[in-house]
C-alpha cells in the first residue's frame, strides 16, 4: 500500500501509514503506531481480552474493530487488483457505515413495534391504500473529490416529518448511493414499527436496478441483497419516480455532505406525533 516495506500481516493492518491514518479516522480513533513491538495477532488477542464481557459496549467496539480491519482488506485488494489510488477517507466512510448499519440492524430486532400492532406478523403485499410511511430520498456527487451525499425524508400519510438523515457515503454510483438511502431510512422504519413503506426519487436507474435485481457493482449488488433482505423481513418496500423538483428540497441538503464527511439522523420524539 504504502511502498514503503513489505507487506505482511502486521504492517499492512498497523503501521502502514495509510492504516495508522484510518484507525485514527475512524470513532474508535485508535493510534496504532503505538503498537509497533506488536503483531497484529497479538493485538487482536489483547483487545478481546479486553472486551471479553458480552456487554452492549464491548460487542460494539470489537464490531467497529473487524468492521475497520475488513475495510482496509477490502481497500487493499481494490488497490492491488483495480488500480485505485489508496484513500484512507472511503475505508472510514465504509467502516462508519457499514457500522451504524449493522447498530441499526440490531436496534430494529431489539425494539418492540409501537405501531401497527393489529396487523397480522404473516408478510403480504400491501395494496397501494395501505402505505403508512412516505421516505423521499435523493443523492448528491461532488465530481472532484468523487464523493457522494445522501438523505432521506420520512413523512407520514398527512405529510409531517417523523424522522430525517442525511450522510456521506462512499458509494461509486449514484444508484449505490440512493440503495444506501434506502437501506438506512429502511432499517429506522423498521425499528418504528412501519412495515409498508413508499420510497420516491427522480432515479430512473434505481428504479431499473430494484426491478431487475441486478447490479453492476459489486457495492451496489450488496446494497441491493440488504434491499431485498429488508423485504423479506416484516418490511414491504417499493419504489416510485418523482420529478426531481419533489426531492430538490433535500438533494441541496445531500450536496452539504458532499463537501465533508458527515452523518446525522434526527427522530421525532415518540408520540410527539
């Protein structure tokens, strides 16, 4: 990665400069230069050591570990066998989102559903009369640094907001930026209890994506596997295209992300509504 020494275990995962730059990054800001007399087997073994107790805590630091250590592999191999120019800014935008992802994920098994409590737990398709949540999404690329913004915008049927998120994504395309979208406002629904949930955007290529269940990225097929997890676990999604002027409101928000890393989620205060 770096040139700099030959690649092993330790120095690709430690103290390559381009690693210390994204352990250092990301929230666990971790400086593993500070572990050079280690290797990186020992570092492992220390810090579940560490974390051994099955607590909320410990499980979520260890995750954000091999979340980061899967990254910078992945990163590693695109630079190898793609060509790609080392950058340490997408191996911790995919980290961070692949974490809030997965918190998220856990967060929607964990909570019991505060609404549409008589509908029946046997998944059915929803007849257009039955949507009871409206997420617009829209996203946004910054062409010289290459960077995608994302947001999405959930309204209820009478048109208040319930809960809003806008974040950077590290997403090559526009469609794997917007199935990110959707995989993000999707899980938050989920954990609200909504199971039929109407998406609009002005993608035309998202929606030729969804339909034929075939992506041309390999990021992009595995947003789109979480997608179609997401409907085969209590939450029927679709897809509708809007003219842009519909999301235009929240695709000038999405273009605030394209300009520094960011990630934020506001949720209505339960039973505000």
């Amino acid at each position: 990665m770096c040139n700099e020494e030959e690649e092993s275990l330790t120095h690709l995962f430690l103290l390559c400069p381009f690693t210390r730059a994204c352990w250092h990054g990301t929230t666990l800001a971790i400086h593993s230069s500070d572990f050079s007399d280690l290797s990186v087997q020992h570092w492992l073994q220390q810090v579940i050591s560490r974390h051994k107790l099955r607590n909320l805590d410990s499980m979520s630091y260890l995750q954000d570990v091999f979340i980061t250590l899967w990254a910078i592999w992945n990163h590693r191999n695109r630079v190898v066998h793609q060509g790609i120019i080392p950058n340490p800014m997408e191996v911790i935008l995919i980290a961070q989102n692949f974490s809030c992802r997965y918190k998220a994920s856990l967060s929607s098994c964990q909570s019991p559903r505060r609404r549409d409590s008589s509908c029946s737990n046997t998944w059915q398709q929803p007849a257009a009369r039955n949507w009871n949540l409206i997420i617009k999404i829209a996203a946004a690329r910054k062409r010289r640094h290459c960077r995608y913004g994302i947001v999405h915008e959930a309204l209820t049927l009478q048109g208040d907001k319930l809960f809003f998120g806008v974040a950077s994504t590290s997403a090559t395309t526009s469609t794997g930026a917007l199935l990110e979208a959707v995989i993000e406002a999707g899980l938050v629904a989920k954990a609200q209890g909504f199971q039929n949930v109407l998406f609009l955007s002005d993608s035309k290529r998202l929606m030729k994506t969804v339909k034929k269940k075939c992506a041309t990225d390999w990021m992009d097929s595995t947003r789109l596997a979480d997608y179609c997890f997401l409907n085969q676990n209590g939450l029927f999604c679709d897809l509708f295209w809007v003219p842009h002027v519909i999301v235009k409101d929240i695709w000038s928000v999405a273009k605030v992300a394209t300009r520094l890393p960011l990630h934020y989620c506001y949720q209505l205060p339960v039973g505000s509504l």
